[in-house]
C-alpha cells in the first residue's frame, strides 16, 4: 500500500514538473515576441508621422498648393489615380512629381473641394509600411451653364511608404472609389456673410496664418 502510494506521489509530482515547465517555456517564447516600451513608441511615433502625410495630403488638394503635394511624395514616386466623376481632370499612372500640375490645374476648375480623411490603417516594416485611408471627397463644379454641381465620392487612399533617414514619404499611392453622388448644389451664402470668415483655395486661407505647411 505504502509503495502504491510513493508512486502516485511521484507521478503527481513529475505531472506538476511537467505542467510548470511548459507554461515557463510558454512564457520564454512569449518573451520572445514582447515589444519593449521604446520599440512601442517608436511605432507609434512612425504611424503618426505617417498620418499627418495622409492629412497633408488632403490639406493639398484643398488649398491647392502644389508645393505641399509634391512634399508628401519621394521624387520616384508613382500616383495611379482616376476621378469616376472627372475622369478627365483627373487620370494618371505615372511619376507623381509630374502628376502634380497637372491636379492643381484640375483642382483649380473646380469651385469647391473637402477631402475628409479617416479610418486610418498602418502596417509597418522596418523603413517601409502600407497604409489604407478612407476619403470623403466633395467637390462642386460649374456646367457650361454656370449652374454649380455637387459631386460627393466615397474611397479609399491605397499607400506605400518610405521612409528615408528620418522621413516618412509617399512611394506610391492608389486610390478606389466605393461610390459616387452627384445633383445640383443647394449652399446657400448670405449676402451678410464677411468673405474673411469663408474658406479660401489658395495660401491666402486663413489656416496659412497658424500652419505654415
């Protein structure tokens, strides 16, 4: 009886061995793959980096100022891009330094533009990362008839990243569009409305007075 027993002991005793050892082994190989707090930050550091290009981006179009487009791109770049509802304005496949004129003049045809970005999603790699950003694009155009025109795009901004010493800047970008909505523009601008008080599309907005880029 007493042998039975030293047995069951030592067998309890070895499954309990047993049982620690492989959550320690656990725990080392999940060590392993841990981030250090500074290995943390500097992810975080490089996502945000790698935003505000997005934003800058956007900020571009916008204002029209091709000089803040052109920073956000590496000179190799390429820009694959076509506008379903302006296809003509806009449409290229090619470097993007020298797409840049060619969307300032498009943007400069238009009466108004907002892009809206969000939904921001990074995947970093060492020096370089993919990004996909959702885009709300309004735009508001004149016919031939001088009746402006809404058009309203939903889609998503397609990146890769680079990053060159300690800067974050465009590889290349592709863009697609979910879906589209056009009528005629209802904005109303009173009359006692100060011009001061309205967006501008150029450096002459007021947002150049508190960003200078």
């Amino acid at each position: 009886m007493k042998s039975l027993l030293k047995k069951i002991n030592l067998l309890i005793g070895l499954l309990v061995l047993s049982m620690s050892f492989s959550t320690l082994q656990a725990d080392i190989t999940k060590g392993t793959n841990m981030k250090t707090t500074e290995e943390k930050i500097s992810e975080l550091w490089d996502k945000q980096e790698i935003t505000e290009v997005i934003y800058k981006f956007a900020r571009a179009l916008d204002r029209v100022d091709g000089d803040l487009m052109k920073s956000t791109y590496w000179e190799e770049a390429i820009e694959e891009h076509q506008d379903p509802i302006f296809p003509d304005l806009f449409a290229w496949n090619d470097n993007a330094h020298a797409f840049v004129p060619i969307a300032m003049k498009g943007f400069e045809a238009l009466e108004i533009s907002q892009h809206r970005i969000s939904n921001v999603l990074i995947e970093l790699d060492g020096d370089t990362a993919k990004a996909e950003a959702y885009v709300y694009a309004y735009h508001v155009a004149k016919d031939e008839e001088g009746i402006e025109h809404e058009g309203i795009l939903g889609g998503r901004h397609l990146f890769n990243f680079v990053k060159k010493g300690d800067v974050w800047k465009i590889q290349h970008r592709n863009t697609l569009f979910d879906w589209n909505r056009n009528n005629k523009a209802t904005a109303i601008w009173s009359e006692k409305f100060e011009d001061k008080y309205r967006g501008q599309r150029n450096k002459t907005d007021d947002s150049y007075n508190y960003l200078k880029r």
